[in-house]
C-alpha cells in the first residue's frame, strides 16, 4: 500500500471511531437538551474543562515522546519496551502523587476556579477519571506510533459504546443529571485501565531507567506549556462563563460548542494518522516536500466546507430541537467552526518543530502567547458579549496561534505551505 493510501486509511479509521468516542456529547445532545437543564451541563461543562487541564499535568505530554521517539527505537525491541515501560512506570507514579496533591489540595487549587459547583460529588468523581485515564492515553499512543489503526480504531469504540450506554443508562434511566454523565465516564475510564493493565503491561518492562527518563522528558517538558496553552485556548471559556456569567450561560455555550466540536474531533483525527505519516516523509524531506504540501492543503479545504456547512446549518438543528433553556446555543456555532477550522491548520505548521528536536522547545511561544490572548479577550468580551464574545475570543485567539507558528516553522524547519492562499482563493470562488 502506498504511503499516501496508508495515510488515507489511517485518518479515516482515526475519524470514524474519534468522531464517535469525542462527539458522544454531540449524539446525546437531544437527550441533553431534554433531561438536563443548562445548569447541570454546565456542570458537566466545567468539570470537564477542570479534568482536561489536570490530564495534562498527569502525562506530562509524554505520550508525544512516545509516539516521536519510536522511529528511533523500533528497531531495537529491548530498548524500545524499556523506553515505553519508563514512561508508562513515571506517569502511573505521577498520577497517583497529584491525585493524592489535588485532593487534599482542592480548597485551594480546585473549588476556587468551579464557583458554584461542589467539589463533592462532582470533582470528587472526575479526578477518578484523572487518575485513570493516563496509562489508557499512552497504551493508544503506541498503537498511534506502530500505525495500528485498525487496534487503535477497535479500542476507542468500544470505549465510546461502554461510555454511551453507561450515560444513558445513568442519565435517561436513573436521572441521575450530570452526575450520572461524569459517573459514566470515571466508571468507563476505570474498565479500560483495567484493560491496558492486561493488555499493554505485559508487553513493556516496568522499570524507571533514568537514561530513557531524562531523555523523554526532555523532549516532552517543552511541550507542556504548548499543551496547556492549546487547553487554554478551547476551554478556559467555559470557566470564564461559569464564573462571569453563569453555570447555565456555560452549560448553553458548552452545548453549542459540541457541534461546532465535530470540526475539532475530525482535525485531531486525520492529524493522529498524519503525523507517523509527515515524519516518514521527512526523511527525505527534499523528495517529499510537495506531497506533504499537497496533502495539507486538500485536508484544509475540507476543513473549509464542513465549516460552512456547520455554519449554515448547525443553527437550524438547534432550533427544531427540544428548547429546555437553551434556544441561544447557536450563537456559537459559526465563531467555533471556523476556530477549529484554523486549529486544523495550526497541526500542520506545528508538526515540524514536532519533527525537529531544536524546535519542539519554540512551540510553547505560539500557544502560551494564544493563550494569553484569549484569556483577556474572554475577560474582556464575555461580560459584554456573553457566548458570542466566548466564541469570538477563541477564534481570534486560534488565528493569532496559527499565525505565529507558521513563522517560527519556517525560520526552524521551513516547508512551503500555500494554505491561506488556498483558503482565500476557496472562498472567493463561492
């Protein structure tokens, strides 16, 4: 199979079971927007965002060491099960001192930043999730670097059907509200670390060798105020409105921004199976400059027309929905449409400062720097805007994020990109 086929069939594996597990909220939206009211999704809203910070503290982007340095070590089976089995061992030793930091912590670190929402029993049960989910992340970050799509695609369904019928088991039989939302997923997160125990564990050795610790982390390090910034970037909105505005304006933002999200989901997607894909070509990078080029820009405009047509239609479907309180969701579909779709354009600049070793530590500078922004926008804009100026703030923010990371690629690994000329010469031809 040719590589350009291979990639194909990768993302569409990687999109079909991602659109399935991450858009799980988008299917049970018209449950939602009849059993929930937007208070209690706002709750699920903001302890999700809460959760997803914390996640990145738990792995420290290792899962990226994982997946970049096993063109390294592919070879060399030993080396490879001792690389992998250092950073399985750090990251479980990692989850259970922060969960043990966080908890009796939270009066601290974690009430503060959810006003109105009670630590017990929602947090409570999140940071279960926390603790559970990082050694699944990393075992599916192997299957990504070997290109295991098919073992990849299998596991995350079947995570996504345990995680639906647990939800709607717990919210549509039990009513349990959101409760029974974040429950569902703490107990699903809990099977499969059950899982990868059996699975994974016996196929790497569980030991910490300082060489391949300090090797990792090294790399990974760097990329940790990358990656909290990029959470910066698509969540910390929800927190501003929870505690500007309201946990029910943050539950209707959160519900709007769950179609908009299907843009999101399908752009981590086609980048999971892109990135073992670009780092072959880069091998020989002068041969293959083109093709990657080509490839980007075809995908972009992808991203373009399913935008659109969020844009055009994602309104609509709000409005023949039950209400339930929560008739303004549309206004954030069209903002965050085209929010995701310049994140999908960011996975391409910033795929070649992944790629070289001297540029992963410059990428922080595009995202913290995003981040930022979008932090004082939200502040600035959510009291006088509400969901529109949550919206606006992540899409100017996601713009200035892909600006700034196309200059620092080139200067590090340049690669002649056309895909705003591409973008442009689309919609002009609308």
């Amino acid at each position: 199979m040719s590589s350009s086929k291979r990639l194909l069939k990768n993302s569409g594996i990687y999109a079909i079971v991602q659109v399935l597990q991450k858009c799980i909220g988008f299917i049970l939206i018209p449950v939602y927007m009849t059993v929930l009211t937007p208070t209690e999704n706002g709750i699920v809203t903001s302890t999700t965002a809460v959760v997803s910070f914390l996640g990145i503290l738990y792995t420290l982007a290792l899962n990226s060491a994982i997946v970049r340095f096993y063109v390294d070590y592919k070879e060399d089976e030993d080396k490879l099960k001792e690389f992998w089995g250092t950073c399985i061992t750090f990251i479980i030793l990692n989850s259970l001192v922060l969960t043990i930091i966080f908890f009796l912590l939270r009066n601290v670190l974690l009430v503060p930043i959810l006003k109105g929402i009670p630590f017990f029993p929602y947090m409570a049960i999140g940071m279960v999730s926390i603790a559970l989910n990082p050694i699944y992340t990393v075992f599916q970050s192997t299957l990504q670097a070997k290109e295991e799509s098919r073992r990849y695609g299998s596991n995350n369904f079947i995570y996504f059907l345990t995680n639906l019928s647990l939800t709607i088991l717990f919210v549509v039989v039990f009513r349990f509200g959101a409760l029974g939302i974040i429950s569902a997923l703490a107990l699903t997160d809990f099977i499969f670390f059950i899982y990868t125990i059996y699975k994974f564990i016996p196929t790497i050795k569980v030991t910490i060798k300082k060489y391949y610790l300090k090797k990792a982390l090294k790399y990974s390090l760097p990329l940790l105020p990358h990656s909290l910034s990029g959470w910066a970037i698509s969540m910390i909105d929800r927190l501003f409105l929870n505690n500007q505005v309201g946990t029910d304006v943050a539950g209707v933002y959160g519900l709007g921004s769950q179609f908009a999200n299907i843009i999101n989901v399908l752009a981590a997607a086609v980048n999971q199976a892109y990135v073992p894909w670009f780092f072959e070509r880069m091998k020989d990078k002068e041969k293959n400059e083109a093709e990657i080029v080509k490839m980007s820009e075809v995908i972009t405009i992808f991203y373009c027309i399913l935008a659109m047509g969020m844009s055009l239609f994602g309104p609509e479907v709000i409005k023949i929905l039950p209400k339930n309180g929560y008739d303004e969701a549309w206004k954030a579909i069209p903002l965050l449409s085209f929010a995701f779709v310049f994140n999908g354009i960011y996975y391409f600049f910033v795929n070649p400062l992944f790629y070289n070793k001297k540029g992963v530590k410059y990428i922080a500078i595009g995202t913290f720097t995003s981040a930022i922004l979008n932090s004082i926008l939200n502040m600035y804009f959510i009291p006088k805007y509400s969901i529109v100026g949550a919206g606006l703030a992540s899409m100017l923010s996601m713009i200035v994020a892909c600006i700034l990371i196309y200059f620092i690629s080139q200067k590090i690994e340049p690669i002649k990109f056309n895909i705003i000329d591409r973008i442009l010469v689309f919609y002009l031809n609308i």
